[in-house]
C-alpha cells in the first residue's frame, strides 16, 4: 500500500525546490536581495561615526558635520564646570567637586543609549562577554576603577547626547539627582536600555523609591534640558565625538575613548595621582572651514619654506577610503605647484600614498604629529595642515559631499600659504 503522507510531502519539497530555483533564477528577486543587503550595509556605514578608533571597535561615535571642537582649560582642567557634577561617593549623592575633597577626578562622558557606556559600566553582560573572547584579560573599567582606588577618585557623570531618543534618559537622571538618586536611577538605566521611554523612566522612579509627582512633574515639564544640553556642549569643547569618553584628571588630564579595559586606565591614573599630568596644548586659535586651529608658540611646520599637510588614515577604515581618493587629488594640485609638501600616511602599512615607492613603516616623527594630532586611542582619518589646522574624522560625509570636503582642504592650505607669505 502506497503512503500517500509521505507521498505528499515527497511533493511538496520537490515543488518547494522548483519554487526555490526559480527565484534564485529570477533576476528582479535577486536584484532586490541585494538592494536590501547594500542598503542595510548603508544604514550601518552612515550610522557610524566620520572616524574610526584604531585598536578595539569600542566607541560609540558621533561628529556634527563641520565641527571638530578641541576646547581648553587651565592648568587644573577643571573649567567649564555645569553645575551637576554626579560624583561617585559612598551615598551616590554627591553634586559639584566641593564634595570631591582632593580626590583624582575622573570625568566620563556618556550616554544612557550606549551600549559601550553600559559595557563600561559593567553592566552590559554580552557585550562585555564579547571582549573578553578578544582578550581574555579584558575587566570593565569603572567598577574596577572605583575598587582599586577607592577613595582616591571620583567619577564625574557628564551627559554627551548621540542620540536625540537618549535625551528623556539623561534628563530623568538629573530629576533624580534632586532626589538625592542619581546613580541608582543610572544604574536601572543602563540595565535596561531598550526600555527607556517616559513611561518606563518614571516605574523606575518608583522602584527607586522617588517621589513619583516631583519626578514626574521634572521630567514632563523639560526642566533639566539645559543641563543635558551643557553637558554636551562641554563635551565638544573638551574635543569629545563619540562616547564614552574619560578624562583622567579633566580636559587637559589622560583622555580614554571607549570601553577601553580597566588595564587602560591604570597607567594614566597612577601618573595623575601623582601630580604628572601632560603638558597642556597650546591656546586654541580661530578656526578654518571645518578645521580647528592652535596658537602654536613656534609657527606653522614646514619644509623648504613649504607648509606641510598631512592626512593618517588605514584601508581598513570605510571613512578613510570615502575621503582618501579627494584628499590625494586636491593636495597634489598644490604640491604640483611648488606650493606645499603633502603626506598620506597608511598608519597600519606605512605608506605614503603620494609617493611612487611603497614605504613599509611611518617615520618616528611622523607618528609623533599623529599621537600629538589625534584622540586617545588615536582615530582615522586625522588631518594635520601646517602643525596648526587639523580634524579627525571627515566634515561632510553625512551629506556625501566631498566637494564641501575638498573645498575645506583648498580654504585651510590657502590660509597656511597667506599665514606664511604675511
């Protein structure tokens, strides 16, 4: 007797497979499949930062089109002060470095959207498993900070906004904080960042313990806005453009950027416990197109009475390759000219793209204007123009414009070529 169940099912796979070979056959379905796939591949190209952190991809990054703010301070570091220092102390309440004493502030900025910041925290499990399978020896860096060295530091919260959906978060910390509750609400926060709506921000309030109408009221009317949006603009005076970001000892302290290890604190803290800090950088001067500038004691650097420019960049860097082709042909207009003497360092292979041998290793002092130049960890592309205009990360990739980005290099080295021939 025929089993006619398994007869059917017989049928159908091999109907499912005619099926199936027909569509992988049909060009229109397998244009759109890949459609899908490159716009998804867009979405998440354009959804990340201008620049790219060399070493561990752990920043969560954002660059406002135009702008590389590079702020600075005096000698403490201390300037720009909000008025809502969140300092880790015993009670969590601690508001303002008055109550600090002479500890070793550390300021973090971050944001409650991260899932780096979370990492950092130690609080995002996965993504902190996820590190420690690349390095086994991996510790998230601030419940270590605070165990190590205890009472020696603080850590000041600063709000850095990346997305605008993160802003009700930030603000309903500082709701809390007039409570007296700004670490715990921080920390249920950062434990539950797909909830963080305003209905989910205020059943944390009540878990807490908060007064439910005072928090409510906060958060509804919008009071602490202002204070979020100056902790951003701290942010970006102090050179900040992707979190989290840290500053051991303040804005001219040891700048960490991302779930860097605990290991990668260790060093900048115990210098800056003992008083070695490093030198400040000089005085920040008036800025060209989307470039940022130095009053540099010793003039613009330059070599047969040539201003020289110089872009750092990997091949591994989807930002680097967007800008590198524009970089190479703008500059070469100039150096052509006798105008200028241009770089393109490969960091990774050493090359110079702009000469015709392939170079294998990056001169020492080449490497020294990249360190000086560039954020910690150091990012690409960085742009260096003169030893006195630069900018990490590229200006105008959102908008794909890379005449506006060419146009930026011709503004700044004309600036340099007036500058020099005053």
């Amino acid at each position: 007797m025929t089993d006619n169940t398994t007869d059917n099912k017989g049928k159908a796979s091999k109907k499912s497979r005619r099926a199936y070979s027909r569509y992988i056959q049909d060009p229109v379905f397998v244009g759109l499949v890949v459609l899908v796939l490159l716009l998804g591949m867009a979405t998440f190209y354009f959804a990340s930062n201008a620049n790219c952190p060399i070493g561990a991809a752990v920043a969560s990054t954002y660059m406002e089109s135009g702008t590389v703010p590079a702020g600075t301070g005096d000698e403490s570091g201390n300037t720009g002060a909000t008025g809502n220092d969140n300092t880790a102390g015993d009670s969590g309440e601690g508001a303002g470095t008055e109550d600090t004493g002479d500890k070793l502030l550390i300021y973090e900025f971050s944001e409650f959207k991260c899932p780096f910041c979370s990492a950092a925290t130690g609080f995002n499990k996965n993504l902190i498993k996820r590190f420690q399978s690349q390095d086994p020896s991996y510790k998230p860096a601030i419940p270590n900070i605070k165990e190590k060295y205890g009472d020696d530091v603080a850590i000041v919260f600063k709000h850095y906004i990346v997305h605008d959906s993160a802003r009700k978060a930030a603000e309903a910390a500082e709701c809390a904080r007039d409570q007296g509750k700004f670490w715990e609400m921080h920390d249920i926060m950062f434990q539950n960042q797909g909830n963080l709506e305003p209905d989910d921000l205020k059943q944390y309030a009540a878990q807490i313990g908060l007064d439910a109408d005072k928090f409510d009221s906060c958060l509804d009317s919008g009071e602490k806005k202002a204070v979020v949006d100056a902790d951003t603009r701290l942010g970006r005076e102090w050179g900040v453009t992707g979190t989290p970001t840290f500053f051991v000892g303040g804005e001219n302290g040891y700048k960490v950027v991302g779930a860097q290890p605990f290991s990668a604190f260790e060093e900048p803290i115990q210098k800056a416990l003992k008083g070695d800090f490093p030198e400040p950088p000089p005085e920040r001067g008036e800025s060209v197109a989307s470039f940022d500038s130095l009053l540099l004691p010793d003039g613009i650097c330059t070599e047969d009475g040539k201003p020289i420019v110089r872009l750092f960049t990997t091949t591994g860097c989807p930002h680097c390759n967007w800008i590198k082709d524009t970089f190479d042909s703008t500059v070469k207009e100039y150096v052509d000219e006798g105008k200028i003497v241009a770089h393109h360092w490969e960091v990774i292979t050493g090359d110079d793209t702009l000469t015709e041998e392939v170079e294998s290793e990056v001169p020492e002092s080449e490497l020294e204007i990249y360190s000086t130049f560039s954020s910690r960890p150091p990012s690409v592309p960085t742009f260096v123009f003169g030893c006195k205009y630069y900018r990490i990360g590229n200006a105008h990739e959102r908008e794909g414009d890379l005449e506006a980005e060419a146009q930026d290099f011709r503004e700044v080295i004309d600036a340099l070529l007036e500058e020099l021939a005053a």
